[in-house]
C-alpha cells in the first residue's frame, strides 16, 4: 500500500509496478517510456480498454449480428520495475537526464517544453 499519493504500487500486465502516471495518452505514454528507459529504469505500459456496450439481443427471426472487433485501448497506465521510484523526488531531485543529457525540469516532464532549459528561476 502506497504512504502517500504520490508513490502507489499495482501489477500492470503481471508485473508489480510503482506508477509513473495514470490515464494518459499513447503520445504521453511513448514520452514517459522512453524518457524513463533512458535513464535506466524497466518501464511497463498497460492499455486501459473501455468498457463496450452490451450489444443488443436479435429479434425473432434475425441472424446475431458478427461479433465486434476488441476494443483498442485509449488510455494507458505508466509504471517502473523500480519499486524505489517517485517521479517527484527525481524531478526535483534532478535524477533524471534527457537523451542530450540535460537535467529534466518539470515543464520538459509535463512536455510544456521541448527540451529541458536547467536555467535557476532567479536567472
């Protein structure tokens, strides 16, 4: 069990994970993975599939309609290996590198930014 918010546990695709981040996009998953595989850490990417509904029972008389295909996920969870891992404490702790090996600020990890300018907020 997680001793705050910010440093939950779950098994993602059979694996027990510390989650990066929940609910996100395929853009924002890809970023997060390959930020994080990057700097070391054995990232797992789990689909979050929405539920479909019921399709309606056929009529007297009336063939089943084809099934449908498998939904495709929409929205992922992001976990590490590393149970060790807050994504805050390596923010802020300026634990993690970009492939150019400058310092991830928080706006490059919210991708407000397209590369991380380590420049101190007094400057």
């Amino acid at each position: 069990m997680a001793i705050n918010k910010n440093h939950e546990f779950e098994e993602l695709d059979g694996t027990k994970c510390c989650i990066v981040e929940k609910a996100v996009t395929a853009e924002r998953a890809e970023f997060l993975k390959n930020l994080l595989q990057g700097n070391g850490y054995t990232v797992v990417v789990s689909g979050i599939v929405p539920k479909a509904a019921p399709a309606p029972a056929p009529a007297e008389g009336e063939e089943a309609p084809a099934p449908a295909p498998p939904p495709v996920p929409t929205q992922f969870t992001v976990g590490v290996t590393d149970m060790t891992f807050n994504s805050t404490n390596a923010i802020f702790g300026r634990l993690l590198r970009t492939k150019e090996g400058d310092v991830v600020t928080l706006k490059y990890w919210k991708q407000q930014e397209s590369k991380a300018s380590d420049l101190p907020y007094y400057a």
